[in-house]
C-alpha cells in the first residue's frame, strides 16, 4: 500500500499534527487571511483528530474547520512529518458526509454537480458550435468547467494559439461532462466521485493525447482516478505543458512587457508544472515573481469547493493574493488555471489586470481571437 | 527640619551631615547602601524630600521645591568596588565611584569601562546611570545604559531591591531600567554591576579631509553600515578646524573627519580601511594622521584642548543631523561646531558660540545665541539636552505614586 | 463571576462587526492554549481546556484594540493578546476567562526608514513573513528563533524573544526603537524617540518582557541590519564542556560578534551523531511539487482511521518495538523513549559511554554573517581563537549541515507525545564565572526525573545561555503531570540558587510565574507599581508573570 493511504499513516498524521508545535501555520492561506488560529493545518487536523476519536460529535458545527482548507499543499511544504493535511480533511469530510455531518452549504451537492456539469456542457457547444467538439481524435481539450462557465474567451485564445502554433484545430472533448470529478472528492462525495470518473475516463480513453486547462482536473485524472480502480491510458498533459512544447515556435515581440506568473496551487505543488509555464510566458513576455511563487504560491482560493463554503474567505484569499501587486503600483498578471483565472479577475483590485496564459499569450503575440457570444440561457 | 538633621547625623556621624547654605538643605553623606537605607526612611517619615547628588556637587538650586525641606543624599562615599570577576568581565562598584576613579581601578589589570566619551566620566556611576543624556555612547560599544548588568537600589520606603545580573533574560520587563534615566525619582541607585572591556589588542586613529560636513556624515553612517564600530569618530567643521587644528588649510565647506577604531588589529584596521572607503565614495581624501592622533590625546585629558569648549548640544537621528548642523549654524553666525557620539541611533551636534575675537559668548549674546540655536536645532527634528517624551508621563506619575506614594524622591526632577 | 456572554458579544460587535467576533466552541478551545508542553499533557488524555476564553475578538487597528479594552474594563472581564500561540509557557491561558484578541489582522510591514534603517511594522505579523519581506528589500531583523513559522513579532517583543542568530543580532529588546502600545486603561501610546538622548525610564525597555500585563502591543518600529552579504559556518570540537565554554569565553571576550555559537554537552552531541537526517534537497523539492498518489484501488482519498484501542500500559518492549518501526523515519529523540523511565540511569551510563566509546568530546558549532569585508575578517579571527583554546576544525560541513536542518526539533516532539511521554526546554543564563556550576546543578536537578542533554548557545562577552532538553515517561497524565512540575521546580530552583536566571528568552507566562519572587525578590515591587501604573483594574492578562491579583484570586 502507499505510504499515506494506511489507517495507520493517517492515525500518525492526524496525531503529528496534534502535538506539533505548528511549524506549518504561516503558510495556510485560509488562516492567514482571516487571522484565525482556529483555520490553521494544525488545529484543523486537531479537529478532525477529535471527531475520530469520538470526543467531538459528528455535527455541523464540530466538522466546519474541516471544510477550511483548498488542499493547496502550502502547508507540507514546511511539515517535516510528510503529512498531507488537505488530503487527510478530505478523508474527513467524506467521514462527516457518511455521519450526516457534512456542510449545510453542500447539501445535495451531488446532484447540484451533476446539474451543472450538463449545464455547461450543453452551453459550450452552444457557444462554440459543434465543429469545434470531437468525441475521439489524436488530440481533444478539456478546458474544466470554471473556463467553461466563466473563461470562454480564454478557451477561444488557447484554440488560436493552437493555430498559430500549427497544432490546431484541438477538438473540445465531447461527452456532455465540463469537469474531472475533483469536487466531488471536495465535497467528500467519493461514490460519485468514482462514478463519474468512469464517465469521464470512457470520453478520454477516445484520445490519443489530452490538453487539460485545469490544474485540478490534471490531478484528479493522473494520479486520483486509479485510486478508484479508474484507467485512463491516454496522456494527459496540461496546457501549460503542452504550449512549451511548442513554445519556440511563439514570436518574440520586440518590447517584452512585464507580466507577474501566479502559480496555481495545484499546478506547482501537486502535479509539479513550475517551469513550462514560465518558459512560454518568457517567451512573449519579461516573467516576473510575486514574493511567494513556486512552491511557495499562495492559492487563489478557489479550491476545495471554499468558494461555497466560506466564499467571502475565498474571495478574500484571492485580493491578498493580488494585493502585493496593487502595492506595487498595478500590473499583468497571468495564470494557467480556470479557476485561478476566475477567482483572481473577480477580486482584481484597480490596477491588476488578470488574465489566463493563453490569452495573454495570444495577446502578447498579436494573435486575434473571438470570444465566443454568451449562451442564451446563462444564469 | 533640625530634628531630621540631629537624627540623620546619629544614622551617619554629624560629621556627614552639613547644612546647604541659603536653601532648606542639608547635604548627608553616608558610607554604605545600609545607611542609604536608613537615611531615606527617615527623610521620608519625616515628609524631607531627597534630592540625590553624584560628583561635582556645587550645591545647585534645585528647581520645583519651593520651601520644602530637602536632603541632598550624596553617595561620595560610597566608593568600593564590591566584586570585580575577571573571567567575566563584570564589575560589581558603589554608585559614588566616579568613572575615572574605576578606569584607574581598572587599567592596570588591563581592563576598561569601554569606549565612552572621556568627558562623561567624570560622573559618578550612579549619576551616569541615574541621569540619561545624549552622548554617553560609541558605536563600539553602544549606549552607557548598556553596560549596566545590574542595579541596586533603595526605594522610597526603604527597601533595597537588586536586580538579578544576567546576560539577558526574559522574567518580564526589565526592571533595572526603571531604575535608569529615571534621576532618582523611583530609587536611588546604590551599587551597580557594569559590563567591562579588555584593553584592544591594537589602536588605530586616522584624519581625512571631506568635501562637506553632509558628505562627512553619509561616510560616517557608511562605515557603520558596513559594521564598523569606532571607538570614537567626530566630523569637524572648518571654523573649528581652523580653531582647534591651526595650520590646516581647507575650504570653508570642507570638513576634517577624525576616527579612531580598535580591537583585534585585523579588526581595527579593517574598520579603519571601512571609514576610509566610506570617505573615499563622498569624495574625501585622507589627511595627516597627526591630527587624530592630536584629537585622540585632547580627548583624554593628555593634552589641553584649546578654549573655548561647546556650550549647546543637540541630538538627532541619521535622518536629521545634517540638517540640524545646517539649521545650528545658519542660526548663529560664527559657530564652530562638530559632530561626535555617533552610533546607529546618531550622532549629537555640538556647538561652540564665539564673537569676533574668537572669545566665548556670554551674558545676553550667549542666551540669545542659545535661544535661535535651540529653537533652529528642534525645527530641524534634533533633540535638546533635557528633553523628555511627554507623552506616557501620566504613567510615569502613577509609577512614582505607586513606589513613593508620599512623594519625597527627586520631586522636582522629571516634571 | 458569571459573565454574560451574549453581553460581551455584542459590545465586542459593536467595536468590529459580527464577523471578527466569535464564541463558537471550536474557536474557543483553539484559543485556549499555546505550545507549553503541560497542556498539551491533558490534551493527549482527552481533556477538554481548564479554562476557555468567553470570546475571541480580531481588531484590524489599535482604536479597535483600545475600545475592546475599555469595554473589556468597563464589563469587568479580562483581556488575553494571543500572536502566534506558540509560546511555551502558558502565557495565553484564560485562567480567568475573558477576552482573546488575536492580533493576526493587524499585520502590515508599512514601510521601512532607509535612513536609519527602522522598520514599522504591526505586531500580528509572522514571523518568517516578516522577515522574508525585509529580505526582499534587502534587509534583515536577525530574529530566527525555531518557532519563526508559527510565532509573530508582537508575540516576540512581549516575550523578549531570542533567535539563533541572536550572539550577532541581539535578542529582540536589543533592537526596538519604539513601540505603539494599547495601555489597560485603553490609551494608545508610543514609546519612541531618541532613546538615549531622552531623560525619564526608557519605556520600551519596560514594555518589553511585560506578556500583556501591561497592555497589547499593536506595532513597533524596529532596527534592521542590511541582509547578510556573506555567511560563514563551521563546526568544531573541543575534548569536554569545559573546554568548550572556555573557548566561547575568549571569543566573546576578544570583542568578536559571531551570529551564532552552540557548544553541544557529552550527551546531546552523541545524540546529533544518530538518526543524522539526510538533507536532500531534490527529493523534498520533489515532495513538495507533487502530491502522493494512491495506488490502484486504495481509494482517492485515504481512509480515516477508527478511534483507537483504549490505552493499555505499553511496556518497555512494546516501546522498542515501535522505535525499531519508526527507526527509519530517523527520529533520533525515539531512542530515548523506550528507556525513560530510567532517566539517571540513562544520563549516567549513556553519556560515560557518549564520553568513553564516542571518544569524540564535544560539537561546536560557529556561525558568522554580515558585512562581506568585516565578516570575513571576524571569521578568521574567530577560527584562529577557537583553534588557540584548543578547539579542533572540522570543517564547514557540520555548521552547514546544522543550518539546514536548524528548525528540525521543533517537529520531534510529535513523536515523543505520541509515545506517551513527554518532552520539553528550560534555558536558563549567567555569567561566564558560574557556568559550569549553572549547568552542573540544574542538570543534576533535571536529571532525577528525566533524560536531559543540553547545549550552550546565545553567548555574550559577560557569560551565556544553556538550552537543556529534557524528556520523561510516566503511567498517565495525573502521574506525568507530576513528574512534569517536579522537573520544573527542581530545575529552576537549582538555578536561582546558584545565581541563574529562570528563563533567557522563553519568558515567563503559567510556567515560572511561582518562581518570579524567586528570580526578582525586592524588585518585584517595581513590577508590581508597574502593572498597577499601567492597569489599574487589573484586566490585562490577569494570572501571569507571577503577578499577584486582589481582583481575581490565584492561579
């Protein structure tokens, strides 16, 4: 068995965690943007350790710190005991979910995912018309479901630099599915997480080669669907990936403008894509760092399904985020996530301008692009 | 009044009990921190108040007392040195010992009190300790408060208290520094244990010629930057130049920087070759090493410095000093002045006020040229001697209520 | 006294809004301890705090402090700061109940004076953020204590906090220039100003140390030294701890400011040389990049263990046996467990066999840091000292390797607590004259009840600190607690009677309030008129530094 999917591993995380100094708390998004000692890895684990221990109840009060956390994995990076507190909150949630002590905000979340998930899908072939989907091929896009709902413009951008770079036309999956399953596992929901799996993985196995604009999708298809017994024999690469291996191909324009690279979370720290995006941003742009980037990138926010359950924290994660840049007097900043690319536009301050990687690629390079009209029944 | 007199002198012998003329004083001069002890619980019964006073008494008026009877505790006699502990280069001493009298204690073991300006020695300990005014410090070796591992004092109802000698500790606020700065006002120190130095293995001094006094300054803070730490460093200004250093011919904005560096001769010369790097980016140059090493001997007494001395003072940050010096001079017309007791906290500016023939201003000259210097200096941002924050004072009078709450130690002072 | 709670919800609501208040449960009992290794004792049992907080509150500016505090006087309850809770005295315990304000909102770096090399900065900053920022700006504030993760600068200035640079840097009280300070009496004052040039007690340095008694530090204004531009480290060996002092002793007394000195004792060098943590930098940068995945058919997420078999007495067998399955995880502390309930036994036998078999004395790390030039030079004469007094160079390796790994301890007392025993520190200090004698006595003190190996680091040219760690079993908590307070009291006595200080940077909090009379004697009147000066109705963090209450009764 691997090493951190033991009952034994995780009784010895969750008891590490209790009697630990809390080495890792600075480096907890959630707790360092409300402040609170009650949101930090330690005492959210110390939490967890209780209602398993059977000192705290199973109820909605006792298992909130549980839903506290992105899974961004800022905190393992200064765990000496290799715990995995977002991985491990995860496991709780599913046990609050089974005790009918999940979050009020995620009642019926099951069927509220599915419902959007069709919704989206629906609507992006409405947006984009049916000649740009596939159901099979060499090559197909997946470009998550928060691109699909609220980052059109950027799925058209990628699918012109796919010209441009004389990879295109890239299909977008067609199996009536917008996202990988990974709220699912966030909200705790590991049966439907496995089952839907198995639908995404029967549209996938159609390719040969899958471009995947979403870090947490990337995860959820590499390296959790096999936990669930699910395969997915075709390779799956994420856009950033995919882009530098092609990215010589890029124009270099002549005054290389300076555009901040805000790492996603997961891209950087669970699937380890830190350089590729860097060395197509390079390309077209001057890269620059915000203070805490690369495997120190502090998250947007917007995962481990936050945004619902605590969406002013969420909200308020991504402008801290981007308040470094306002201070520093403004600028572009660009990402390789959907759901990066939403929270931070949404909470840009004046002065920050955010944009996906393909998209400030595309227009760094002067490749034109159409942002395809708003569906008809958009909420 | 007489009764307190006949009893303090059966506490210290008669002998030590004088009466101050022209003022509700009586000057008492006990032998002991004990007899300390005894003296302020029997000045206090007897609601006197208790002015303490360290070397060079000259019976001052003290201000803020009114008619109220008063003793003028002197601690002259208190002048052992209680432990002296070698390996650890502390020294347990009486408050009454003056500084030079311990530097003599102390040379010929080979040891020092460190770096300070030699003309603040001349004060006893206590008042060293007891009364906080600008330039008791070196960058080598910090602010005199500093050296202070550990007080003893007598408080207002008698009781001793001792401070526990520590490197450093964390038991809570330091109390000793209670005791520091505070004039006697919470308790008169008694004893104190003081951080010692051993004699450097090698002294180096050096001159250099500087365009401008501001660029003598940015050099100044440079080398300190860099981690120097001088055992002494002044900046001074062409009129003093031409004062005190005749025959050196320089510009009327130009000015002579002399430093003095020690310690392991590696060291010292590396913090000399460090100020002298810092004067060479300012656009400075070296000069005769014979005025440093002139400057160096006035400074101990070794040598006569030529009259007449300063007689304004006025400290400021690093942000401020330079123009504190500009605002100084431009306020009186012929000043000579220099700039010394640097650390990283700054420097003070000291000034000298002359009429034509070089003689010191007195009378009314000498108040109105105080006057414009004092209030050019404080709109420049520097501080004046005798300057207090003002704003916890109402705590400070809560402290002194709870600790004297009949409110006979130093009433006047730090009003 | 029954406070009423909703009362004090909505004063505190009034001040900061609904959100920055809460007297949620779960809040209340993360509030209601910081790192002291004795609570952690009940916690391990099950127990629940002995006392919690009624609200916890998070201002964003110092008005918002001073009005919770007059409301905090007006409702008679008390007021308890809380930074970074990783303080390891108990300074943050409610013992009386009242108010938590958590200063993690106020936390601004606002800017940096490049003239004079001043910071102001708020005090619910991190601090490894704190500091990670001035590097940025090229700067440092030279404080890296091991808890630079998980502590806050306001907490580092009301403790008087020390980092392991501090032989060069200085502890923090040596580097303020001034403090904003909300008083008990909900005044808002700031201490700055020429210290030196200004007549009156230096008020920073009696706000220093005070642990909330006094009031709440919002902000300060602190020295900075420009970022390092070279650092130097080296480790050495010298034949025993006498030797060793010795050494530090004539470095510090040649005027020399290394930035960081630990002579490690028989015991604690045989020690390091075990469960040496292999630092690899590739294979953490790999672990940090990529999440670990399951393998097929474990299940995405894993599975949350079931509460565990009730607490049986777990022998000393059953003890080896679980070291020899942790053994790779090289936690070197383990080695002791298994044996502590023999602690003279093994400090006498093992650390003959760390003096006869290792044969190796003792470890001596140096450390220098600073200005390139004056550095280099500082370093050569430092080496050239140690090698004079007899100390033999062993090269950069071990200093470089004790930097790497420098923050490691902290995380070894999971282990320990799992294990069913308990671990912790008291440093103490004095003059080079009485160092052996501190070290011997307070070792002899420890060493009855516990496993206790020490290092002598944060040296001053008047004399230094020793670090001594201490570990120790007992049946159950009741009992653990006991040998816990019996370990303390013997310590710290041996120490003031010797002529030691009770703590050179951990402070005082529940821990060594019964040993402040002790430590101070007479000036504890001065403590005393302070605190009454400061808050007069006795609400600022009532039960702590030893401070006697009338208003609330004892500890």
């Amino acid at each position: 068995m691997s090493e951190r999917f033991t009952t034994a591993d995780v009784a010895r995380q969750l008891d590490d965690c209790t009697f630990c100094p809390k080495m890792c708390r600075h480096a907890c998004p959630v707790s360092t943007t409300t402040g609170k000692e009650s949101l930090i890895p330690q005492a959210k684990m110390d939490r967890l350790n209780r209602l398993r221990r059977g000192l705290e109840p199973w109820r909605a009060e006792t298992t909130d710190a549980l839903y506290a956390c992105t899974g961004c994995r800022q905190c393992t990076v200064y765990c000496d005991h290799g715990n995995e507190p977002g991985l491990v909150l995860l496991a709780g949630r599913a046990a609050a979910q089974k005790n009918g002590a999940g979050h009020p905000a995620l009642t019926g979340y099951g069927e509220r995912f599915r419902a959007r998930d069709q919704r989206l899908a629906t609507a992006a072939k409405e947006q984009f018309g049916a000649e740009h989907f596939a159901t099979s091929g060499t090559i197909g896009f997946w470009p998550g479901c928060d691109s699909l709902d609220k980052g059109s413009a950027d799925i058209a951008a990628a699918q012109a630099i796919f010209e441009r770079l004389g990879v295109g036309p890239v299909p977008i999956v067609d199996a009536g599915l917008a996202c990988a399953g990974y709220p699912l596992l966030a909200a705790g929901l590991t049966d439907e997480f496995r089952w839907h799996a198995g639908k995404v993985a029967t549209a996938l196995r159609r390719f040969t080669t899958i471009v995947i604009g979403c870090s947490a999708c990337r995860h959820a298809i590499t390296a959790q669907y096999q936990g669930e017994g699910v395969t997915v024999p075709t390779e799956v690469v994420t856009l950033a990936e995919f882009l530098a291996t092609h990215a010589a191909k890029l124009p270099t324009p002549a005054v290389r403008k300076p555009v901040y690279y805000h790492d996603p979370c997961y891209l950087a720290r669970s699937v380890g894509v830190l350089e590729e995006p860097r060395r197509v941003l390079g390309q077209v742009a001057e890269v620059r760092e915000f203070a805490w980037s690369g495997v120190d990138t502090e998250c947007c926010g917007g995962g481990g399904l936050l945004p619902k359950t605590m969406p002013a924290v969420a909200d308020a994660m991504a402008r801290r985020r981007l308040s470094e840049i306002a201070a520093a007097g403004g600028g572009t900043v660009a990402t390789a996530c959907g759901t990066c690319a939403l929270m931070l536009r949404r909470n840009a301050p004046d002065g920050v301008e955010v944009a996906d990687l393909a998209t400030t690629v595309a227009r760094l390079t002067d490749t034109p692009f159409t942002p395809p009209a708003a569906p008809a029944d958009e909420p | 009044m007489t009764d307190l007199a006949a009893a303090l002198g059966r506490l210290v012998g008669d002998e030590h009990v004088r009466p101050v003329p022209g003022q509700p004083a009586w000057l008492v001069t006990p032998a002991s921190p004990a007899e300390v002890a005894d003296v302020i619980r029997s000045s206090a019964d007897a609601g006197a108040a208790i002015v303490p006073v360290g070397a060079g008494y000259r019976a001052a008026r003290v201000r803020g007392l009114g008619e109220r009877p008063r003793i003028h505790l002197s601690t002259e006699r208190l002048d052992q040195v209680v432990q002296l502990d070698e390996t650890s280069l502390l020294c347990q001493v009486q408050a009454g010992l003056t500084g030079l009298a311990l530097e003599k204690i102390l040379a010929p073991r080979g040891l020092s009190l460190g770096d300070y300006p030699p003309g603040i020695l001349g004060s006893s300990i206590g008042g060293l300790i007891g009364v906080r005014t600008p330039g008791k410090s070196s960058a080598r070796h910090g602010f005199f408060e500093e050296a202070v591992a550990g007080v003893s004092a007598v408080l207002a109802d008698g009781r001793t208290v001792h401070t526990r000698v520590a490197p450093r500790r964390s038991t809570g606020p330091d109390l000793a520094r209670a005791l520091c700065g505070s004039e006697g006002t919470l308790g008169i120190i008694t004893a104190a244990t003081l951080r010692l130095h051993r004699r450097p293995e090698a002294r180096l001094v050096a001159a250099f010629l500087v365009p401008s006094v501001a660029a003598a300054i940015d050099a100044a803070f440079l080398a300190l930057r860099e981690e120097c730490a001088p055992a002494g460093l002044r900046i001074i200004d062409a009129a003093e130049v031409r004062a005190q250093f005749p025959g050196v011919a320089l510009g009327d904005s130009e000015a002579l920087l002399v430093a003095a560096t020690a310690g392991p001769t590696d060291l010292a010369a590396c913090d000399r070759d460090l100020i002298a790097s810092a004067v060479d980016a300012e656009g400075g140059r070296a000069a005769d090493v014979g005025l440093a090493e002139l400057w160096w001997r006035r400074r101990f007494g070794l040598e006569a410095t030529p009259e007449p001395g300063p007689m304004f003072q006025a400290s400021a940050g690093p942000g401020e000093l330079t123009a504190a010096y500009h605002a100084v001079r431009a306020a009186v017309p012929g000043a000579r002045l220099h700039v010394s007791r640097f650390d990283l906290d700054g420097a003070v500016v000291f000034a000298t006020f002359v009429d034509g023939s070089g003689a010191a201003l007195t009378g009314d000259a000498l108040a109105a040229a105080l006057t414009s210097a004092e209030a050019a200096a404080t709109r420049a941002g520097a501080w004046l001697l005798g300057a207090r924050p003002t704003a916890l004072d109402p705590y400070l009078a809560a402290l002194r209520a709870e600790l004297d709450p009949r409110g006979v130690m130093n009433p006047g002072a730090l009003q | 006294m029954v406070v009423d709670a909703d009362r004090v919800r909505r004063e505190l609501e009034a001040i900061v809004g609904p959100r920055r208040v809460s007297l949620r449960a779960g809040d209340l009992d993360t509030y209601a301890r910081d790192m002291w290794p004795r609570l952690l004792l009940a916690r391990r049992d099950g127990a629940p705090p002995a006392s919690l907080p009624t609200a916890v509150v998070w201002p964003e500016t110092a008005r918002e402090v001073a009005a919770i505090v007059k409301t905090a006087r007006r409702l008679g309850v008390p007021i308890i700061p809380y930074g970074g809770g990783s303080g390891v005295c108990g300074g943050v315990v409610p013992v009386f109940g009242g108010i938590t304000v958590d200063t993690k909102r106020m936390a601004a770096l606002r800017g940096v004076r490049s003239r004079d090399q001043v910071v102001d900065v708020e005090a619910g900053l991190s601090g490894e953020r704190f500091e990670r920022e001035l590097a940025r700006r090229g700067y440092t504030f030279g404080n890296f204590p091991s808890s630079i993760y998980c502590s806050t600068v306001g907490g580092w200035l009301a403790t008087r906090a020390a980092g392991q640079l501090s032989t060069k840097y200085g502890k923090v009280e040596d580097r303020v220039a001034g403090l904003t300070l909300v008083t008990g009496t909900g005044d808002i004052v700031d201490t700055d100003g020429p210290r030196r040039a200004l007549g009156g007690p230096d008020w920073t340095q009696l706000i220093l140390g005070s642990e909330g008694t006094l009031g709440i530090i919002t902000s300060a204004r602190l020295r900075l030294s420009p970022a390092p531009q070279l650092t130097v480290f080296r480790g050495f060996e010298v034949d025993n701890v006498a030797a060793g002092i010795e050494a530090l002793r004539r470095v510090m007394q040649t005027g020399l400011r290394p930035a960081v000195v630990r002579l490690y004792d028989e015991l604690d060098t045989f020690v390091n040389s075990f469960g040496h943590h292999e630092h690899d930098p590739e294979r953490a940068h790999f672990q940090h990049t990529h999440a670990p995945a399951p393998l097929p058919g474990e299940g995405a997420l894993p599975p949350l263990p079931p509460p565990p078999r009730p607490a049986e007495s777990r022998g000393p067998l059953e003890r080896l046996l679980g070291l020899a399955r942790r053994k790779k995880d090289g936690l070197r502390g383990d080695a002791f467990t298994a044996l502590l309930d023999r602690p003279r036994f093994i400090n006498t036998v093992v650390g003959a066999v760390a003096e006869k078999i290792a044969r190796k004395g003792c470890k001596l790390i140096i450390g220098l840091e600073g200005a390139r030039l004056r550095t280099e030079v500082e370093a050569a004469l430092t080496f050239a000292e140690l090698e004079r007094a007899g100390a033999r160079d062993l090269g950069e390796e071990p200093g470089r390797a004790w930097h790497a790994r420098r923050y490691a301890v902290s995380y070894k007392m999971s282990g320990v607590f799992r294990d069913g025993a308990f671990v912790d520190t008291m440093e103490v200090a004095t003059r080079w004259s009485n160092l052996a004698d501190l070290y011997y006595s307070v070792r002899e003190a420890i060493g009855r009840h516990a496993v206790v190996m020490a290092h002598f680091s944060h040296a001053y040219p008047e004399g230094c600190s020793i670090y001594f760690t201490f570990a120790a079993h007992a049946d159950d908590r009741a009992a653990s607690e006991r040998r816990y307070d019996a370990i303390w009291k013997d310590g710290l006595e041996a120490a003031t009677r010797v002529g030691g200080t009770i703590s050179h940077h951990h402070g005082v909090g529940l821990l060594r309030g019964p040993f402040m009379a002790g430590e101070h004697r007479e000036a504890m009147a001065i403590l005393g008129a302070l605190k009454k000066s400061f808050d007069p109705d006795d609400v600022m963090n009532p039960g702590k530094l030893g401070l006697p209450s009338a208003r609330w009764g004892s500890v």
